[in-house]
C-alpha cells in the first residue's frame, strides 16, 4: 500500500513538472519555427511546428505558422489542412481565415477564397490586409469595381500595397 502511495506522488510529480517543460519547450520551438520561417528554412519550421503540435496539440498558432510555411514552400493543399485545424482550435482568429483564403485563391478556389476574407472581415472589420485580399479576389474574379472598393478601403486603413492596386485598377 505504502509502495502504491509512493509510485502515485512520484507521477504526480512528474506530471506537474513534465507540464511546464513542455510548454516552455512548445514556446521555443514556436518561436524558432517563425524564426526559421523569416528566414526562408521553411522545411525546418515546419519541423519545428510539428514538435510544437506533439507538445501541445491545441496549439492553435503552430498549425497557422505551419500553414504559413507550408504556403510558403509551395504546399497550399497542405497549408489549408494546417489552416483548417487553426481554425478548429480558435475560430476567431482573423490570419487563419486570411492564410487559408489566400491559399485557396492560389489552388484556384475564388469562391472560397471570398468566403475566408468574408469571415476575417466580420471578424475583424479593421484588418486592411484581409480587405487588400479580397479585392484580389474580386479583381481575379472579374469584379474590378468590387476590388476598388476593397482596396480603397484597405488604404483607408493603412495598408501601403492597395495603394497601387488603386492607382493601376481604380482611376
């Protein structure tokens, strides 16, 4: 009985240690993940997220980080997967419902890629990337009037690339 009482304290605190060490370790590799993703080793970041994912599987950043990277090397099917489960873990996070449209857009899904800035716009109505997006949407779309609109909007709100989009779409 003594042996039991003894076995069960020593995993209590195991577990109660183990706890913190796996977060701290999560949030370094989620920081050297984003690090690596900056500087172009997105094979490596992508490793990085994936360790961050077995330390905390609900860490709603590192599917999106991998995401980003994964887009970044060219794997947008991969990237929506990774986007999705962002999604799944926080669904209210603007980037997630921006990334995914972005790489929607660029596997050729418009409609889809129109209903993610939609989202990241009701979300968040001041995110004038999300509104610059859109408007490459519509404009891939065909509805350059709707793109201006997107885009002026997105200057509006500081987003210095719209601004010539406007100047070549919108005079």
């Amino acid at each position: 009985m003594v042996a039991k009482i003894i076995t069960g304290v020593i995993m209590i605190t195991i577990l109660i240690t183990a706890q913190p060490i796996n977060a701290a370790n999560a949030q370094e590799y989620l920081a050297s993940g984003m690090q690596k993703t900056e500087s172009g080793k997105f094979r490596e970041a992508i490793m990085d997220f994936n360790k961050v994912i077995q330390l905390d599987p609900n860490q709603a950043k590192a599917y999106q980080y991998r995401g980003v990277a994964k887009a970044k090397y060219g794997d947008f099917a991969g990237a929506i997967i990774d986007y999705d489960k962002a999604i799944e873990k926080d669904s209210n996070n603007t980037d997630s419902y921006s990334s995914r449209g972005i790489a929607k857009a660029r596997l050729g899904n418009l409609t889809g890629a129109i209903v993610d800035f939609d989202v990241a716009l009701e979300l968040n109505p001041r995110d004038g990337n999300a509104y610059f997006n859109h408007g490459m949407a519509m404009e891939m779309s065909g509805e350059v009037q709707r793109a201006c609109l997107d885009w002026e909007q997105s200057v509006e709100l500081g987003h210095e690339q719209a601004i010539n989009f406007v100047r070549k779409y919108c005079s």
